[in-house]
C-alpha cells in the first residue's frame, strides 16, 4: 500500500500530507492537521457530523479518500470564524439556541453555508430539505431550523 | 471504522480504466461516488486488493440530448441530474426519484451508475464484520443459508434503488464497457434477480451510460417510495409508473416495483390491464391488484411484509393516478 503526497487547501490555507490509499478525508483532517472540528459519528455517511464543504459543496468526509481530494479546496468548521468574529451563520446558531451538545453543529452549519451561499433566502421547507442527511441528537432541530432562517438577515 | 487495505489506482482515461480492470480481473472494484462501496468495506463485506477511482473520468459526466433521446454518462452525479434543465423539462420523474435517494450531501457524492448497480440489502448482510461474526455465513456471504427465509435455498437480499424502477418504465438501455468493446442492454437485463450476485457485470466490465428514449406520444411518470423518514432511507416499497397517453385513454403503461424482491420488478400483469383502458379509478385498482399479487416482501429490511405488501397496493395507484394526471 503506496503512500502518497497530495496538496489540498484547507480554510484557505495550503497543506501538503502523505496520506495511505485508505485514508479518508476525516482521518487527515482530524489526525494529520489536527482539525477536530469535524466530527466522526457513524462512519458510514448516515449522520452528517463528518460533513464539510469540498469545493463548495456538502460531502461527506467519513466517505471521501482522502488521495481523490488532491487539488481540491475544503472548509472545515474551523474556516468560518475570523479573527475572533463568529461567522453570521454560526452567530444565529448560538443567539436562537440551535446548539445544545454541539456535536451536530460543525455539520449543521457548513451545510447551512452551502445552502445560504447559493440560495441566500430559502423558505422553511429548502432549509429542512437541505438539513435532511444531518441528525441532531438532542432533536433541536427546531432550533437550528429558526437559526438558519434566521441567519440570512444577519 | 477504518478502512480496509488497498491499492489505489487512477485511470487517466475510460480506456485505461478497462486496461487496468481486465489486467486486475476480480481483485479490482471499480469506485464512483463510493457513498455505498466505502460503507461495505468498512464493514468488510467487500476487500477488493485494487480500488478503481473512476471519479475524475470527465467523459463519463455528461447530459446530452441525442438523436434518439436523452444520455446521461454513469459518473454523473445525482445532485447535476436533480438540477439539469434538460432532465427536469423531458423526463421530471427522473429527477423526482433522484431528489428521493438518501438526503443532499449524499446526492453530491453518489453518481447514476452507482445508483444503478448497488447491490443487494438485508439486515443481516450490511452490518459490521462484528456484529455478523455471531451468525454462520449465509448465502450472500458465501455459506449455505438464509437467515431471514429459514430453509430456503437461495438469498432474498433486497434491490432498493431508486432510479431503476424509474428508468425501466422509461424504457432506458445502459451501455456496458470492457476491454476492447462495448455493447447496450436495456436496463432490466443488468438485473439478475439473484440475490448473492445481483448486478449483470462480470469482472472487467462497467456500467458507462444510460441511454432514455424519448417517448413519441404524450406521457406522463411519477415514483412514489414508502419509507420512514422524509430522507435518508432505502425504500421500504419503491413504485415507479409511466403512462402513454392518447387522449383519455392509457396506449401503454409500465409500472415497476423496487424494495420487494432482489431485482426491479415489472409488473407485466399491471400493464397490461391499464392499456387501452381510461386510468379510472377502476382500472387503477385492478392494477394496483396485480401489483400486490406479485410483490413478496420478506422480512430482511425495515417495517413487515405485511405492511410492505399492503402499501405496494397503495403505492401503486397514487403512482398510476399521478402519472396519468401528469400526461
């Protein structure tokens, strides 16, 4: 089993990691660049805490090799905030109460970024339909669902 | 969970893609979007020792309108079929099912290809190496019983895709692909309805593209799927109609089930009673009948057969009644 290096950027900045074929893009995030933001749950793309932005788009890192994302730019949760300054989205999320245990959150919110950022007023239904692969466990969805309505106006 | 080791491989081309599956033969497992196949190696129900990445093929994503109809390439991701004008103006029903299949992150990743030939479901199948260490093997592991159908001499594993059934009422061909050719079937035949080996595919070959007819007379489609939550879910029951319109009357229907049996099946009962009919509320139900009478769900995915046998008979006429609504 061949190593391999691969570049990808990561919250803008550049990395470079010598990864195994059966690496995911979870495992380097969290073990190699220590960006435990993202979260492992089920492992098998059922629960969405692994959910980052792969170009933009929601994925599923626990299913993504981490050799196939070479060259690609990924936001992780840690990617939002800047300087101190919570991002918009993440703000609404605390001001409406939408994280308790916050272990669904990193996902919660780099889907609503995806979401937001393509369509920057949805209806009540487009933001459940768009949180559907993402299980909160304490159930707050309404909560998350408010704060994500919610977050456009910020 | 950690997955299992392999050697990575990336074609460049198609062409090198079926070099390198003829030279690795049963060793390799070809990899699209992988939201299915990196789940069953991690289970370990699959270690293939070479994973094909065939994801940065470019010249397999496409959607095009041909002469004959509308192409879609294999690696195609359901997120781009959902979205396509094209699909969603000459075949909307396509891109409702392929809105039904697990939730966005997922139609992100999955492509039409793997969509079409996922393999077979049953609760005592896709679970951890763990968890299934405490039973003997059973036919789809390799071993000699059912664990679901005690004393039966074969495996009842569940086809629970979404876009076949859909596709087969449309009428759709797929064009297979190994070293040194290519040849077309209608998409039915890539159903074996064998449970232990469901997919039509021998080591070597892929799936590159679906091919989808474009009706000659007014039509109209719908699927409705029975599940337990509003995503995520596999189909419990999986009903896809197409109605040919002419007038009031149906010319030619195609009404196909998914989540009963180890293949899509088509109900050539159901079909033939809607043809030439008006699809009234009694023509639909005599149908829907004959869907029931065909459908045998056994107990190796969620909710009971019972139940699944029963909502086949109502899935079947909302299905029917929307798609000649549509038409």
């Amino acid at each position: 089993m061949e190593k391999q290096i691969i570049q990808l950027t990561v919250n803008g900045e550049e990395y470079e990691a010598v990864v195994a074929p059966n690496q995911t893009l979870l495992e380097v995030l969290r073990d190699d660049l220590y960006l435990t933001g993202t979260k492992e749950g089920c492992g098998e793309g059922a629960c969405g805490t692994c959910t980052v932005l792969l170009d933009g788009k929601p994925v599923r890192s626990c299913l993504t090799l981490a050799v196939e994302v070479q060259g690609s730019e990924i936001t992780t949760i840690e990617g939002l905030a800047s300087m101190g300054e919570l991002q918009p989205i993440q703000r609404a999320f605390v001001e409406h109460g939408a994280i308790q245990c916050g272990f669904c959150a990193p996902g919660m919110i780099l889907t609503a970024k995806a979401l937001l950022d393509e369509n920057p007023s949805p209806t009540e239904q487009e933001v459940r339909q768009a949180i559907s692969g993402n299980v909160c466990r304490c159930t707050g969805y309404a909560k998350i669902v408010e704060a994500m309505l919610k977050a456009e106006m910020v | 969970m950690r997955l299992p080791k392999f050697e990575h491989l990336q074609p460049g081309s198609l062409e090198e893609a079926l070099d390198l599956l003829s030279e690795y033969g049963e060793e390799a497992k070809v990899i699209a979007g992988g939201t299915d196949l990196l789940v069953s190696m991690k289970q370990r129900l699959l270690t293939p020792k070479y994973l094909l990445n065939l994801k940065s093929l470019a010249e397999l994503d496409f959607i095009e309108e041909g002469k004959e109809g509308l192409r879609i390439g294999a690696l195609t991701r359901l997120t781009n079929i959902i979205k396509s004008p094209l699909v969603r103006e000459k075949f909307p029903v396509l891109a409702q099912a392929a809105s039904y299949v697990s939730a966005p992150p997922l139609q992100n990743m999955g492509t039409l290809g793997g969509n079409l030939c996922l393999n077979t479901r049953c609760f005592f199948y896709n679970q951890s190496q763990f968890w299934r260490q405490a039973r003997p093997l059973c036919f789809k592991t390799g071993g000699e019983m059912c664990h679901v159908v005690r004393g039966s001499d074969h495996c009842y594993s569940v086809y629970q895709g979404d876009l076949a059934p859909v596709l087969i009422a449309l009428e759709a061909r797929v064009k297979l692909a190994k070293k040194g050719g290519e040849w077309v079937v209608p998409l039915l035949d890539l159903y074996t309805g064998r449970g232990e080996e469901p997919i039509a595919l021998e080591a070597g070959e892929i799936l590159t593209e679906v091919e989808i007819p474009t009706p000659t007379i007014p039509w109209g489609g719908d699927y409705q799927k029975l599940r337990y939550r509003g995503a995520m879910d596999f189909p419990l029951v999986g009903m896809a109609a197409v109605l040919s319109l002419n007038g009031e009357s149906c010319a030619g229907a195609k009404v196909v089930l998914t989540a009963v049996a180890s293949a899509p099946v088509m109900v050539e009962e159901a079909c033939k009673l809607l043809e030439g009919q008006r699809p009234d509320e009694e023509a639909i139900a005599k149908a829907a009948e004959a869907a029931y009478e065909v459908a045998h769900p056994v107990a190796n995915i969620g909710s009971t057969p019972l139940y699944r046998k029963k909502m086949v008979r109502v899935m079947t006429k909302r299905a029917i009644a929307n798609a000649g609504g549509r038409g």
